[in-house]
C-alpha cells in the first residue's frame, strides 16, 4: 500500500487512476502532473520511488482540491443565491443552469446539475 495525501492506493493501480479519485482532479490535470514529473502514462503507484511520490504529495496539497473545493463551490453557488441572480435561482430551484432542454429532459438536467445545495 502506498499512501498519497493519506489515502492508501494498491500498488498495481495505475497513478494516473489514483490521481483521477480526488474530487477536483480529471484527467487533464493527471496527465500534467504526470508530465511535470516525467512518469510515464501506464506507470503503476508501486514502481515509483518514494522521493517522487513525496513530490506528487506536495503538488497535490499546494492545489485546491477535495473539501476545499467543495467549500468554495458552495460558496459561489450561495453568493450567486444571494445577489438573486438568474444562475442563483436556477440553482436554488434545482433546474439546469447552463441553458439545458427543460421542456422534456428536466430529470437528465437535474442529474446533470446535481450539486450539494445550501438551503
């Protein structure tokens, strides 16, 4: 087991894999880390040395990601909320915001736009 910002990740999974669990990080920001490091794509967390998976640790909490993220997240959506602004609404009435189909898709918008909400 290898432990990246304390959570432990099998050593025959793929680090751009376990990279990709954090909320906050997809694919792209994977492949630059990657590339910032000079690992290559398919290479497993367990054939990494130890001095590069600290680096790896230390970019990833210089980022913003997981409750920070979401904690910002909310906040924009709750400053939107409270200026009453058409996006606010959108969102505190739990439709889609960025101008999808209503008319006959609103459960696939809804899905799409799922967020946790501030009452």
């Amino acid at each position: 087991m290898v432990f990246i910002l304390g959570i432990n990740f099998p050593e025959t999974r793929l680090l751009k894999k376990s990279l990709e669990t954090f909320y906050g990080i997809g694919v792209q920001h994977s492949s630059r880390i990657l590339a910032k490091h000079s690992i290559f794509p398919a290479a497993r967390v367990g054939d990494l040395p130890t001095k590069t998976i600290l680096a790896i640790d230390a970019e990833l909490s210089s980022m913003k990601i997981e409750n920070e993220l979401r904690k910002e997240m909310r906040s924009n959506i709750a400053r939107l909320r409270d200026m009453g602004t058409y996006r606010g609404r959108r969102h505190a009435m739990g439709y889609p915001v960025r101008g999808q189909r209503t008319r006959s898709q609103i459960l696939t918008a809804r899905k799409l736009n799922r967020t946790d909400r501030v009452g």
